[in-house]
C-alpha cells in the first residue's frame, strides 16, 4: 500500500470581485481551479519530484497534501504516522525572534517525540553551541539546515520539500541535497520534492511528474523522463536545461506563455504552445493513459 495516495484531487479559489461589484456589474461569481483531478502515488522510501513551470499547481499539491489546504474534490490518504514540509524561504519561515534551540524543540515539546535537539543539529551537519543563536546570524544553506532539523524534531514518515533549494547559491544547492539524500538513507524518509529546477531533480528522484495549468501531464521514472522524455511539454523543459554537450546543436526553445488560469484553452491547455497540435487537441482534453496526457503520444504522432 502506498504511503500517500491522491486520487482525483482538485482544488478551486474563489477570485470573485467584491460582491457590490458584482451585483452592480451583474457578474457571476470566479473561480480559479489550481489543480485539476491530480492522482498519484508514493511509495514508502522513495523520492517523487514534481515540476513544471511557476503557476503549474505544484505547491498547490504540496499544502492539499499537508492539509494547509483542503481539497474541493477528490481525496487524499496518508498511511504514515506524521509527515513535514520544508518551505522555500529559510528565512521567512522561522521565527526571527526565537533562537534555534527553541524553533528545532518547538515539535518535540508539542508532538512529545523522544529527539535531542543537539543531535539533530548535528545530523544536519550544525555545531549544538549553533543552538543559542538566532536565525539572521546564519547563511542561508545553514538556515535551511536549521528548517531541515525543524522538521526532522517530529520524527516524520514524510517530508514535503517545497523549492528547498531554490533560494540557495549552487554550491549551497549540492551540500543541502546531498543531507538530504543521506538522512533519506539513514532513517528512510520518503520525500514530495516540489521543484522548476530539472538539474535539481535529477540528483534526488526516483519518479518525476510533470504539471502544466494543474494537471499532471507526465508520470515516469526519473531515468525515463530524462533520457526518453514523451510529452512535448516535458521535451521543451528539458531543451531549456543548460547543457554543455549540446553546444552548436539545434535546440528547441519553450516557447509561448502559461496561459491565464481564469481563462484556459479548451481541450489540451498545452496546445497553443505545441508544435504537434491538432483539431483534437484543441477540443478534447487528453487523459493521463500510460504515464502521459498528450494526444499526439497516444495516436502514435510522436
């Protein structure tokens, strides 16, 4: 059985204008659909990354799956014991006003779990004496470490990485990644790693959902995402990694804008950015079939 399940989860807001205005301007009330019948699956252990461009709904998924949100349809299951989410900004989501020793013993207080809070500063490669200061005093790399113990103090089963490296220096990048795939493999933790960067990805995933206008378009193993991507969308991401190899050759460029979320194409909402694109995809929305949304794959097109 999988250690979190979502089937078919969808989550709208409501963006109407103020309800003088609407009544005055006779308008009916709006609502933005960031995720739209998303369904998957983690395994215990194993590291599903989720990525696509700003505005795509994934860290929509993230917080519908930690319960800052709820879900306006479908379902959401957690097998586990307890999980915690790592956010972007070290540095806004910690206490400005509390020292570290007190934000890392904040969960053992409240969940009554049995950690030592210099030992998880040590597990995050932090000094115990680093307990007494407070978190403007770090880098940014040792914030997030400071975020990483944080959540480790509530003993989870799961981790939910939000862009956890995102606001880092490159050589930050590769040491936080590099704890984390050590802690994974020490206390076998499974992770939702929500991330744009595909370099990023590669290094840490098992699996690899690909989401545009909050649909999941592309479900695969990383290495099969990497080396046989097979939704246009998917391929563009990856013509736009850099990459040294693939100097002179000809590349293709992700072209077009993320459409307005209010005001989505009808069929595929990739189609007016794809070159394979046709009458059905205009019209037609394409099913997730054999870990792909995309009708020219299923018609044999590409």
């Amino acid at each position: 059985m999988p250690l979190l399940e979502l089937d078919g989860v969808s989550r709208d807001f409501d963006v109407s204008r103020p309800w003088l205005n609407r009544v005055l301007e006779h308008e009916p009330r709006r609502y933005l659909r960031a995720v739209d019948q998303v369904s998957l699956a983690i395994e215990k252990g194993e590291t599903l990354a989720l990525v696509g461009e700003s505005g795509c709904g994934k860290s929509t998924v993230a917080r519908l799956i930690v319960g800052l949100y709820q879900p306006s349809a479908g379902r959401v299951a957690f097998e586990g014991r307890r999980m915690q989410m790592i956010f972007q900004d070290p540095y806004a989501s910690l206490n400005p006003r509390w020292r570290v020793r007190d934000i890392v013993a904040e969960p053992i207080r409240f969940l009554r779990t049995s950690q030592s809070v210099d030992e998880l500063l040590r597990q995050v490669g932090l000094s115990p004496d680093d307990g007494d200061k407070y978190p403007h005093e770090f880098s940014g790399g040792q914030r997030q470490r400071v975020s990483i113990a944080r959540a480790l103090a509530g003993e989870p089963d799961f981790l939910v990485c939000d862009e956890p490296t995102s606001a880092l220096d490159v050589s930050v990048q590769a040491q936080i990644l590099n704890l984390m795939l050590d802690l994974q493999a020490r206390f076998g933790l499974t992770y939702l790693f929500i991330s744009h960067n595909l370099a990023v990805v590669s290094q840490v995933a098992d699996r690899v959902g690909v989401m545009y206008a909050g649909r999941i378009v592309e479900l695969a193993a990383a290495a099969e995402i990497f080396s046989r991507p097979r939704h246009p969308y998917t391929r563009m991401l990856l013509d736009a990694v850099p990459d040294l190899s693939m100097a002179g050759k000809p590349r293709i460029p992700v072209a077009g804008e993320v459409p307005n979320p209010l005001a989505l194409p009808r069929g595929c909402a990739f189609h007016p950015r794809c070159p394979h694109a046709n009458e059905r995809c205009r019209t037609e929305t394409p099913a997730l079939i054999d870990g792909v949304a995309c009708h020219a794959v299923h018609e044999k097109r590409i």
